[in-house]
C-alpha cells in the first residue's frame, strides 16, 4: 500500500514514516502543500495523511484542491486544531477520516486498514488464484484453507502478480510495487523475493519469463 505522508513537522514524520513503513507501507513524505499536490498528480498514492497545520497553504485547501482533480484516493487529514467545526469542514471537503494529535500510532494503523478495507470493498478486497486466496485488508494469505506467512515485500510482490494475472510483469514494474520512492534497490533483491515466495508457495506458482520479468502460473 503506498501512502502520502504530508506533515511538515520533521520530527513527527520521521517517526511516522518509519512506524508506517515496519506496518507494511511504502511512504513517501513531503512538507508543504504544493509539493503534495504535484506528487499526487505525478504518481498517485494508494493513502494520503494530510496535516491541516502546513507552512505553504491550509491543509484544508490542499483538500480542496485536490478533490477538484482526483475523488476517489482516500484521505486522513491529521489536526492539532482539536475544534469540531475544522472536523466538519475537513469531511465536507471528501476527507474520509480523521485524527487528532497526538495520536497512538496503532490506532492510526487502524484507521488506515479500516480507510482501505472500505477502498477494497468497493473494488473486491479479495484476490484469488489457483488455492491462493489473498486478503487485501488484512493481508493475510491462504493456500488451500492453510494461513502462510508472508514478509511485506513478499506481499506486494505477490498482491501485484495476482492482480496482473495472465501478464508478464517486468522487474522494473515489480520493483516499482516493492520499493518507496527513491529507495536504493539491491540488484538481486527481486530475485530473493521470488525465491522465497517459490519456497512458501510451490516452484511453479511463479513462471519466469526470461529477459523479461515475471508471470503467476495459477489459473
Ligand atoms: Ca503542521
């Protein structure tokens, strides 16, 4: 799940950041305003957290704005303005959650799963394959009626060639669903990924398609 943290206190967005990132996010942050409405244009982000409290311009206004352009990426706006008619207004605007600081991080957590969760039964939130039933909201993994534990990149990894079945997926596309923005990619590390889900899963789950990237097998 890739996700738009905009918050310009740096302290706070560097413990959200790394928070989010251990539950399983990939987190792009940026500070102001401006710059959140060019990255939601240039790559849109699965989740946005919106701070209300920005340098550049209102929160709320980034909301504005952005809801003129894209309706449906679901948003959190987070306030230290603890006043109900701000709440309201946020709402009014096509926020779809909110919480107010300080916050305890798992309950955030909850509040995104729950904001993807109603993203996902609006669009299916389960994907199946073969005996590989994946739940988009809780990320859990079943093969057969089995649980199989998966780490996070195994899977976004796994999430993208089932959602993509019937494709070949290339590595750079593969490794544009496993890696945050500007995050340093060991050559291998899709390779590794592969390898491991191949383990947990069986060998001929995953077909490689040689000089190209990678395909799922199941029908
Ligand atoms: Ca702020």
């Amino acid at each position: 799940m890739r996700l738009l943290l905009v918050e310009d206190d740096t302290s706070l967005a560097a413990g959200l950041s790394l928070a989010l990132r251990n539950k399983g996010f990939a987190v792009n942050h940026v500070a102001r305003g401006d710059h959140a409405l060019l990255a939601v244009q240039t790559d849109p982000p699965d989740l946005i957290i919106l701070d209300l409290g920005l340098p550049d311009m209102d929160g709320l206004d980034v909301l504005r704005q952005l809801r003129n352009t894209n309706r449906t990426i679901p948003v959190l706006i987070l306030t230290a303005r603890d006043t109900t008619s701000e709440k309201i207004a946020g709402l009014d605007l096509g926020a779809d959650d909110y919480l107010a600081k300080p916050f305890d991080i798992d309950e955030l957590d909850a509040r995104l799963r729950a904001m993807s969760r109603r993203l996902g039964s609006a669009t299916g939130s389960i994907l199946t394959a073969g005996d590989l039933s994946l739940n988009l909201a809780t990320r859990e993994l079943t093969k057969g009626d089995q649980p199989v534990d998966l780490s996070r990149r195994e899977y976004a990894l796994l999430r993208a060639l089932m959602e993509n079945r019937g494709k070949v997926l290339t590595r750079e596309a593969l490794e544009g669903k496993l890696y945050a923005w500007g995050e340093e990619v060991a050559s291998n590390a899709l390779e590794v990924h592969i390898h491991h889900l191949r383990r947990k899963l069986s060998a001929d789950v995953i077909k490689t398609v040689r000089g190209i990237g990678y395909s799922l097998r199941l029908p």
